[in-house]
C-alpha cells in the first residue's frame, strides 16, 4: 500500500488495498478504517457444498409436496346423483320441502370443501416454515425462504428449493417431481369423476322422465 503522489491525488473514498480488503483514504492519507474488498463480499455469498450423501428431503417437504391431496377427499363423499334424484323427486311430488334439504347438504359440501382447503394451505405454509429450519441445520445457505408457501401453490417453493438445493448437494428433487405426478394424476380423476357425474346425471333425469 502507498500513498499517491500529489498530483495523483484522489477524492476520499474506499479504495481497495493490497490485503484484498476496501481501505478509507480521506483525501491525504491512509486511514486505519478498513470494509470487505468486493472478492470477500462474493464469497460470503457462496453456498457451501453440503457433504455427500446428506439427506435434504425430510417428512415437513413431503408435507408440502402431497398435503394438497387432503383437499380432494370431499370428492369421493358428493353424491351428484342423489343431488339430481332429490330435486327430480320434489318436482314431481310438489314438496318443495325436500329441494331444501338438499341445498342445505350441498351448501354443507361446499363449506367442508372450502375449510378444508385452508387448512391444506395453512399445512403448506407451516411444513415450508420446518422444511427451511431444517436445511438451515443442515448447513445450507440462504435456502429457499418458507414464506413463498403463503402463493396457494406449493409448486412455486417445491421449484425455488429445488433450484438452490441443487447447488449444494445432488438430490434427485423426489418432492418436486412427486408433486407433479400427483397433480397429474388428480387432474384425471376429477376429469373422470367428472364424466361419471355427467353420467349419472343424465340417467337419472331419464329415469324421471320416461318412468
């Protein structure tokens, strides 16, 4: 470190010093103040590789990779034809009454479905919240922030975890893909749940009608 000639002399300021580190200059003379040079302040933001074989996918991810699944067992409990029997049946009797109840079930479904979905969110949240803790413990850096869990779609924190974990350690990403796989496969159910309600709607309508 030297100081400059006069004719050289530059404004006061951090100018980097010989040991890799910013040095204050206050227009005449070196001062003792020193901040992290630009090469220190990159490697502080350098993840480091986690040891082989580490496991990184523990129950509280898995929870935010299949916890949607809870949100789909109202499905398997509507009973669309008896839905349509009912209001065909009170047509044809004139007791209005029976429409009612129906409605009164059906509402119940659809206030059961909607309170079951938050509680699937609020499992997201609070299984992304552990999940971090957890690679945190293990020595990751920055990881994925939990709080990403609050979009009401976990693929969104499944993907940014996947993304920085696979910086530090190889990891096949089973809670992503697994996710993915699921979704898939409840979007053919419900399309097939969908057609048999279809179904069953249009048989039961045709019972009434010519019988």
């Amino acid at each position: 470190m030297s100081n400059p000639t006069a004719s050289e002399t530059p404004a006061p300021g951090w100018y980097p010093d010989a040991s890799g580190v910013q040095r204050w200059w206050d227009g005449t003379a070196w001062t003792e103040h020193t901040a992290p040079g630009a090469a220190s302040a990159s490697q502080q933001q350098e993840r480091t590789p986690l040891p082989e074989g580490t496991r990184v996918d523990g129950g509280w991810v898995w929870l935010v990779s299949l916890g949607f699944l809870l949100s789909c067992l109202p499905l398997l409990f509507f009973d669309m034809s008896g839905y349509i029997r009912a209001i065909m049946m009170a047509e044809l009797s004139g007791d209005s009454s029976m429409i009612g109840d129906v409605l009164v079930g059906y509402m119940a479904f659809g206030i059961v479905s909607w309170l079951l979905g938050l509680v699937v969110w609020a499992l997201a949240v609070v299984g992304a919240y552990f999940d971090m803790k957890n690679l945190v413990r293990l020595g990751v850096v920055r990881p994925f922030h939990w709080a990403y869990a609050f979009i009401p779609y976990p693929l969104v924190y499944l993907i940014g975890r996947h993304v920085v974990l696979r910086k530090v350690v190889r990891t096949a990403g089973w809670p992503l893909w697994v996710h993915i796989a699921a979704n898939v496969v409840v979007m053919i159910f419900a399309f097939v749940w969908a057609l048999v309600m279809v179904q069953a709607t249009f048989a039961e309508i045709a019972y009434f009608r010519f019988n």
